[in-house]
C-alpha cells in the first residue's frame, strides 16, 4: 500500500467516508485480480497528486463482504466516489482507464486546484529492449519469448490482457489443454507466464502516439499523455475486433449466449437452433459450419440477396438446415427462458418488427483492425492489416507485427501465438544485431 493510500474496514466505513470532511475515492479491490493490479499504480499516483484534497482509501472486498454487500460492489476493482456523505459520480470497474480516474477527479475538486495539481505532473520517460503493443495470444506469446531472452519487456495493452479469447466462453481446438477450457483461464494462465518470464505489463492505458522511425533508430510510444516509452524494437499486437452491431444487449450477452466464432463455440449448440447475423462470405461459411452441430440455422440478412461467393450462396441454399429472413435486421438482443436468447428483428422495407427465440446468436459482419496511432509509413493492405513477411517484419525496420492485427488468412489463437513466438524469437535476433554492429563501429573509431 502506498504511503498516500490507507487500507480501511468496514467498521470505519461510516467515520471515515460518510462522515468525511474532504471527498473519498473507495476502491475495492481482490487479490489475484488482474484488473486490480492494472489499477494500483494509477490510484497511488493520484492519491500522491491530490492527497491534500481528496482522500484515497482502499477495502479489500474478500474481508468486508458486508459492507460490499452494502453498497452492491458486484466487481472488483469497483471505485466509489463520495463527498459529504454520498455518491457524486458514476462508478468504475474492470479495466479502469487513468483518463476515467483524472476525468471524475477533475469534478470532484475546484477548477483552480486541478489545473494547479495537474500542472506539477512529472513526465517520465522509460527505455526497454521490446515493447508490445496489444496482450491478447500473439502479445503475450512474443512478450515470454522475449522476456526469456532476458530482454527489457514491456506489453502495453489499452484494455485488460487476454484479447479476444479472454471473451470467448470455451475453447476446445488449443493444443495441450486436454480438452474444452473457458477462454479466460486459457488467457489468464498466458499472462502469468509471460508475467513469470519477467515482462513488464502496462494494462488499461491510453496509447496517446506511436512514433516509429522509417531508418530503424529508436520508436517512441507515448501513454496516458505523461509516460514516454523508447525502443528499437516494437511488435504490434493489437489484434482485431469483430465488427459490431451497436444493438442493446449485444455487449451485455457476449460470450452469454452471442458468439462471434463458429469455430470457438459451434461444438456447444449440437442438437439445438442458431441464429446467424450477416450475409457475406464469413456469414455463410461459418454456417454451413454450424450446421455440423445445430439442427437448424437461420441466417438473418439486411438485403434480399447474400453477399457472399456464388459457390457458397448454392451450397447454404441447398443445405436443408439453413433458413433465411431476408430484408431484415436485428434490433435488441434480451434473454428469454430455458436459457435461450431473443432476437427481436424488423424487416427493413415493411418496418414489421418481430420476435425470433434461439439457443444462441453467432454475429458474421466483418473484422475491424485495432489499428489506432499506427504510423502512415507502415505497409497496409486495403483493409488496414498490417502487411509482414513470414519473420513477422514490417516495412520499418525493428517494427514486427503479429497476431490477427496482420494480413493473414486464418484467425485463430493458436495462428496467434505461432505469429507471436516468430515475432519475440525475430526481435531478440535483431537486438543482437544491433549490439554487433554497435561493437564493430567502436572498434573503427565511429559514432555507435
């Protein structure tokens, strides 16, 4: 605990918060809790910047149930934020952003005091051998390599380590597993590994700018606008994301009924009826896929005609299973009984808007590339991949890519960590380089 924080109970609750004479940050936290860990520095900092004004207290959730119980804290890490005895903004949990915490800071004192605190901030600047962009399977896999290698590792990941298999409810196709593992414990046991191996993890943080250079000296990566990282070697690993419908219900029931991987999920719904949104190429691959395990698949399309090849529109057309709503899209996504999933679905030339009960939803409209703050010198494809040679390089020396964030044809986690382990290996050849060529121009007499 830091000197600027204190650790409180629940018997001091009522004297120390409600009864407080300044504002009161509350955190509770758990151990074993990565998303806790991502957030105690970033706490300790503030509670060091405003501790004259604002009261930085911690409860360890396990031992103060009650009081948890009290206030509904469902999560950890979950901070509340009091001033003469209330709640005066909205709370944070998970995966907390130093923006959100300096954000809700920045009300809850006067204007004069924050720019006044805010403006003896210290700007640090940090130098490793590798830094990783991105901790979901390629992130985490380059980051051991590396870091066994015995070289400075750090992974910067804007959200919690784990990436898209953190979400993913079972996995059953990962080598060495035994068997089906929820994805999370796939993910968890990644990142104590590369944690184990002594990489540096930097969880829930602003990437503010990416600057690597076209000559292969030192890249420069900037977070949470007062931190500069300097490396000559940088993975990216950002990974992608599925393209998302922005409907209610779909962030809340992802991994709880909707999927957005056949391959991942499908083995789970054998014997029972999916719904597949989209019409395109993925769409109608994957359920013809789906078909393998589910007795009937209906795919749900915005326009009365797929969009998908020729070849795999006959093939779904001539497959007895797979149904077809034409001209309509989904508009919420609720739970329904029996563990079931209600899609509520209007046709787009009628307005008509009806209720379609499923055993589960599988979303096929697209990838998008996180591909945020990367430099305009760096090779693309018209998608936005990153385009790379089979050693994972990039068009910018000391920059590798890895992981779905590439031009690559298949996406899975196991492509992931082989992309991730090419990059670590890759990296730690080029620094050795690096340190050659070092030592020869000082033996000529030249500038290193």
């Amino acid at each position: 605990m830091g000197k600027h924080v204190t650790e409180i109970n629940e018997s001091q609750f009522e004297t120390l918060v409600t009864g407080s004479d300044k504002p009161v940050i509350l955190d509770f936290y758990s151990t074993e809790c990565p998303p806790c860990e991502a957030l105690a520095s970033k706490f300790e900092e503030y509670a060091e910047l405003f501790s004259d004004y604002i009261y930085f207290y911690k409860v360890f959730r396990q031992e103060n149930r009650s009081l948890a119980n009290q206030l509904n804290v469902q999560s950890s890490p979950t901070l509340l934020f009091f001033n003469n005895g209330r709640e005066v903004a909205k709370r944070l949990s998970g995966g907390i952003r130093k923006q959100e915490l300096k954000d809700t800071i920045q009300n809850m004192v006067s204007p004069e005091v924050f720019q006044n605190v805010m403006s003896r901030r210290k700007k640090t600047n940090r130098k490793a051998d590798v830094i990783i962009l991105g901790g979901g399977p390629a992130g985490l896999t380059a980051a051991i390599y590396s870091a066994q290698a015995k070289l400075n590792t750090i992974l910067i990941d804007p959200a919690l380590p784990g990436g898209q298999v953190a979400t993913t409810h079972m996995i059953s196709n990962y080598p060495g597993t035994g068997g089906p593992v929820p994805g999370w414990e796939l993910s968890h046991k990644m990142l104590e590994q590369a944690k184990e191996s002594g990489a540096e993890i930097l969880a829930a943080v602003d990437i503010t700018s990416l600057k690597c250079s076209k000559i292969g000296e030192t890249h420069y990566i900037q977070i949470d606008e007062d931190l500069e990282l300097e490396s000559p070697v940088v993975i990216l690993a950002m990974g992608a994301d599925p393209r998302k419908l922005g409907i209610p219900g779909e962030s809340e029931y992802r991994g709880k009924g909707i999927s957005y991987c056949a391959t991942c999920d499908g083995k789970y719904f054998d014997g029972k009826e999916v719904v597949v949104i989209g019409g395109g190429n993925s769409a109608i691959e994957e359920s013809l896929f789906l078909t393998r395990f589910a007795t009937k698949v209906t795919i749900v399309h915005q326009f009365d005609e797929l969009q998908a090849n020729k070849t795999a529109q006959e093939h779904a057309h001539q497959n007895e299973k797979i149904h077809f709503i034409l001209n309509s899209e989904p508009r919420s996504f609720e739970a329904a009984e029996n563990n079931q999933m209600s899609v509520k679905i209007e046709n787009t030339k009628t307005g008509e808007v009806s209720e379609l009960i499923t055993d589960g939803i599988f979303i096929f409209i697209g990838m998008v590339p996180n591909a945020v703050h990367l430099p305009d010198a760096l090779d693309k494809n018209h998608w936005g991949y990153i385009l790379t040679d089979e050693d994972m390089k990039t068009n910018l020396p000391g920059v590798y890519a890895a992981g779905d964030i590439r031009s690559k044809k298949i996406r899975q986690a196991a492509t992931a960590v082989s992309d991730g382990c090419i990059a670590g290996i890759n990296a730690e050849k080029y620094i050795d380089n690096l340190k050659i060529h070092e030592k020869e121009r000082k033996l000529m007499g030249l500038p290193a």
